[in-house]
C-alpha cells in the first residue's frame, strides 16, 4: 500500500499556527496585568512589598559608592540614607524612584576612615530600611595599569606557574607500569572531584545569598548542566578529528585543561574580590593555598598523555606548555573581573561553569580507566581505589592552608 504523502502547509500558515497561542497568551497576560485580579482579592489598600539588594559598594577619595537593585515586586523610593547613623546628602545616578529590577548607583559624600568599619542605612519612602556593612574601609582598587599588572602577577603566581610546575611531573608519571598509570588516573579523579565538591559548596553559598531575583540555585544548577553537555559535544569533535592514536589522550588532557581553566577562573574571582573589599590578609592566605592546591592541577592534566607517551607516542614540549596556559592563564582574568567589578553572580555563573567542566572531564576519565578492561568493576581495583583516596588526601591537606 502506497504510503499517504503528508500535506503541504505554506509557511505563512507554518507561522500563523507558531504565532497565534503567543498572541493568546501575551493578551491573557495584558488582561490579567491591567484588571490586577490579585488586588481585588487582597483590596486596594495594603503596604507594598519592599526588597532592595546592594551590588558593588566602592570606596573613593572622600566617597562611598554603591550600586542597589530593587528585587521586590512594587516599585521602591529611596528617601534618605544614613552613614554610621548620621544621615548625609547623597545623588542617584538613575533617579530615587525604582521599578521593578530598577537599578541605580548611589554616590555618598562622606569622609570615611581608612581601616575602620562603616554601615550604610538606606531609608525608604515609606520607612523601611536596608543596611549594608563596610568590614573594613580601604580605598577600591581602579583598573590602572599598575593595578593590572599586579593583578596579573598574582594570576602567574597562583595560576599559570603552579600548574606549569606540575607538568614537570611528565618525565616521571610516563615511566610508570600500567598499574601506575591506573594510579595516577585515579589519583587525578580525586583531585578533581574535591574541587568538584569545593566548587558546588563555595557556589551555592554565593548563590543563596544573591537577591531573589537571580535566581542563583537555578543559575548554578542549569550552568554546570550547560558546561557538562557543552564539553561532551566538544569532546566528540576533538575525537572525531583526531589524526593519531595519541588523539584520544591529548583530547582528554585537553578538556581537563580547560576544565581546570574554568575552576581557576573562579578562584581568580575569590581573589581579586577579596583585595577590591579590602581583606588583604584573606587574599594574601588565598594566593598561597591557591598556589599549592594547583600544582597538583598539572598533574591531573599529564595524567591521560602518560599512557600514551609509554606506548611511543611523543608529546612536545610546547603542548604541554599550551596545557598549562589554557589551564593556569584564566586565574588572571578572574583576578582583573574580581578586583574591579566583582559582582556575586559572576563568582555564581563561572564556578557553575567549572563544576560543569570538572564533572565532565572526571567521567571521561573514569571511561578511560574501565574501558581497559571492558567493566566497572575494573574501578574498584586497588590501584584505582588508592589513587582516588591519594587524590582526595591530598587536596584535603593542601586545601586546609585556604582555609
């Protein structure tokens, strides 16, 4: 029986059919919008619903600076606003008169001492107030080039040379046995998954904070989510296009680099925010359990090149340094965004995006290590199971100099 062709539908009626339940649903929307159905069950008098959010707070020559987001649902006016109880003149760069998401950035004349704490009080039309705490007052850094430049040699400190030092481990991890090797893969799972769980927990306490409106648990979810399929589409393209046996492995090295790159890019942010709010003594400690905590970095991306190298396969000298740029080099850029315009969504989206990243790179290795031998089971073998318990010490002890 001849099969019934399908109908031909012209594409002004392929539009109209996407078209018409939108325009239903915008009118639904207009008409449940200017009717306020829920004002009619509540009645046309109650107190609005005051949520406001403060942004980045910077201190200049003599000014407070700081940015606020209006993050409830009725609209809100910024009355007066009180430094350390006493209240001062103030101008909104957006007006006084917030909508709904409505932003704006307050600048305070005010002669705020170095070293001491100062509480800001912002008093709203109808007397609510917000507060916000300056722990300690230092003057903000500006992107100069001197400040960018010692931006980004805190960023070669902490980032591109640990894990450039890592990467001298080659020599050594690339004469191992096969059981080594399983060793040092599985050692290279566990570093990478206490980064995944530091990660997720450092994320979500930032997210949780955020104001309502961003959302920031959802944020986190769907943006690891975003990096884990995107790795996987690019991971198949990087196999898909590999021209040798050695393909396979410096594919693996090379989503792990970026997946690192991406986690380091988090803790650039950790840093450079932790100077730009004036906690010297925290950023100083950062910059030296950063430092040792990624040296072991390198070694999680030379482990899948290891294999390889022992079976005859060359790795250049060069790779492995374009390896550990593209996992070392975003600590710079972190620092820079974090130091000049840190914002909590920021330090939400990019450590999603590393935990995304790490999650993917840790399941690709994992394959690696069973499909030697075909079977799960061969991830319970001693070499694997003390090469994940290694990894997991080892950044349980480095990572207690952060703190």
């Amino acid at each position: 029986m001849a099969a019934v062709p399908a109908p031909v539908v012209s594409r002004a009626r392929w539009w109209m059919a996407a078209a018409v339940p939108l325009m239903l649903l915008a009118a639904l929307i207009g008409f449940i919008v200017v009717n306020g159905p829920a004002d009619a069950l509540r009645g046309g008098d109650y107190p609005p619903v005051e949520r406001l959010a403060f942004g980045k707070v910077t201190l200049g020559e003599g000014v407070i600076t700081a940015t606020v987001l209006n993050d409830g649902p009725d609209p809100v006016t910024i009355a007066q606003i009180a430094v350390d109880d006493a209240f001062w003149t103030f101008s909104a760069s957006d007006g006084q008169h917030l909508g709904r998401l409505g932003r704006t950035t307050l600048t305070i004349p005010y002669p705020w001492v170095h070293g001491e704490a100062h509480t800001l009080r912002l008093v709203t039309a109808t007397g609510v107030t917000f507060d916000h705490t300056i722990g300690v007052a230092v003057t903000s850094p500006t992107p100069t080039a001197h400040s960018m430049f010692v931006f980004a040699l805190i960023g070669l400190y902490v980032g591109v040379l640990p894990v450039t030092i890592g990467l001298l481990w080659f020599p050594l991890v690339s004469r191992l046995g096969r059981a080594g090797i399983d060793f040092v893969l599985a050692l290279t799972v566990g570093l990478l998954l206490f980064l995944l769980v530091d990660a997720v927990d450092e994320a979500s306490g930032i997210a949780g904070a955020l104001p309502g409106s961003y959302q920031g648990i959802a944020l986190l979810a769907f943006a690891a989510a975003g990096a884990y399929l995107g790795l996987e589409a690019v991971g198949r393209w990087l196999k898909g296009r590999k021209r040798a046996a050695s393909g396979q492995g410096w594919a693996l090295a090379l989503l792990i680099a970026i997946g690192i790159g991406l986690h380091n890019f988090g803790e650039g942010l950790a840093i450079g925010a932790a100077f730009g709010l004036g906690e010297a003594t925290l950023g100083s400690l950062l910059i030296v359990g950063f430092t040792l905590h990624n040296t072991t970095e390198g070694l999680a991306i030379i482990a899948p090149l290891a294999r390889e190298h022992r079976a005859g396969s060359r790795v250049p000298v060069g790779a492995l340094l374009q390896l550990g740029l593209i996992g070392g080099a975003p600590t710079i850029a972190g620092a820079w965004l974090g130091g000049f315009t840190y914002a909590p969504v920021w330090s939400v989206l990019f450590l999603a995006l590393g935990v995304g990243a790490i999650a993917q790179v840790s399941v690709q290795i994992l394959r690696q290590v069973a499909g030697e031998r075909g079977t799960v089971d061969s991830l319970t073998r001693g070499p694997v199971v003390a090469g994940l318990a290694a990894g997991f010490a080892i950044m349980y002890v480095t990572g207690m100099l952060i703190g």
